[in-house]
C-alpha cells in the first residue's frame, strides 16, 4: 500500500522558473492538501481539496495553483518560482467522513530550493 | 482563528523516563486530535487520533488524551528509548487540520 507518493524528492530552480510537485494517493481520500514547512513557521496550509473538481485557499496561497481533476492526483503549480518558496512541501490526504473522523497521512515531502 | 502552541519546545531526558508533552488550542470548535512524529528531513508520521467523541486513545507506550473545555491534550510517553527522539506535532482538524509548532525531543542513552 503506497499511501501519499509525492514528486520529486529534491528539485533546485531558478528564480522565474515553474514547475509542478505532484501527489497522488491510492486510498480513496476525498480530501488532499499541500503544506509548507519552514524553520520557525510551522507547517501552513497551501491549497487543499474536498474532492474531484473542487480547491480552496488555505492559509498562504500567493504563488501556487492547484487542480483535482482525478481523486487520486492532487498537483501544486508554481508559476514563477520566487526565492522565498523555497521550502518542504508536503502533501496530505484524508477520509472525508463525518465530523471528527479522518486520520491524515502525509508523504514524504518535497525539498524545494529556489536560487 | 485556531492558534495551536506546544509546550516545551525542546526536552531532553535520560532513557526510561515518562514524560508528558502538552498542546494548547484556542477554538474549542475542534473535531480530531491528531498527534505526529516528525524524524529528521522525514515526512509526518501519525501516533494517534483521537475523534470527537473519544476523550483519549492509547498505542503501546503512548496515550494521549483531549479536554476540549480546557483546550489542551497531553501527549504522554511512557519508559523513554532512544528511538523516540524525534519532533512531535499535534494538530486540531476544525474546517482543516492546524498545527502546533512542535516539541523536539530528545532522549539519551
């Protein structure tokens, strides 16, 4: 059972580059979601998804586009990467069930350098 | 907003030792208690989920525990290995999950 397989593990840009970090998980999560972490910030809601065909805004969403057009693939786009996205991103998927059900499980991350 | 805050930020305790991490939120409107392991340049690995209805939940030589009135869960951890150095997250799922900033542990030989 692979679980949340994100893609790639270490990627180094330049300044105005795009590119796409990709997740896919294979236990029929309705929801999926892309964190941030930096030193002394904590983990930051990015985008998240309720199900095929539907995203949100999370917490810091400036620079990032995302699309669910499959339940199982939940990509991140950067645009016009910036050096202060350089980052671990990580993906989450969870059960949507009633409220107060859902265990999240995370990938292992994506380690984003942007000179 | 949910402000989520752990306490310590970073222990240090001989192998054996019990001991207790704490985690405070500030919006009792919360659904699942969540807490993390995070190993060094690794992903979140979840220890325990605790749902809304349940006022604790216990793995092996972890239990941990929710009081929405007073907003806190305790994480607690029972005869200390090494092994169980790591940063340990809990996060509150409310409309999404919010994390706390961690409490780095570690635990000597």
């Amino acid at each position: 059972n692979a679980g949340v397989t994100q893609t790639p593990k270490f990627q180094v840009l330049k300044t105005g580059q795009s590119m796409t970090l990709q997740c896919a998980q294979d236990m029929n999560h309705e929801y999926m979601s892309w964190y941030r972490q930096d030193p002394g910030m904590g983990l930051r809601l990015i985008h998240y998804s309720v199900g095929a065909g539907i995203t949100d805004q999370g917490e810091v969403p400036n620079g990032y586009n995302v699309s669910r057009s499959t339940t199982e693939d939940f990509p991140l786009r950067l645009l016009s990467a910036a050096p202060s996205q350089t980052s671990v991103y990580f993906c989450a998927s969870k059960r949507r069930g009633p409220r107060g059900t859902g265990e999240l499980f995370f990938g292992e991350g994506s380690r984003l350098t942007v000179l | 907003k949910q402000e989520v805050t752990q306490i310590p930020a970073a222990l240090s305790v001989p192998e054996g030792e019990n001991l207790v991490l704490n985690c405070s939120f500030t919006d009792s409107a919360i659904y699942n208690l969540q807490w993390f392991r995070q190993d060094p340049g690794k992903g979140l690995t979840s220890l325990l989920l605790i749902q809304s209805s349940q006022r604790e939940q216990t793995s092996g030589r972890l239990n941990a525990s929710l009081d929405k009135s007073s907003g806190r869960s305790t994480l607690y951890i029972a005869a200390s290995q090494p092994g169980d150095s790591a940063t340990y997250l809990c996060a509150f799922d409310g409309q999404n999950f919010v994390f706390g900033p961690g409490t780095r542990l570690s635990v000597l030989p």
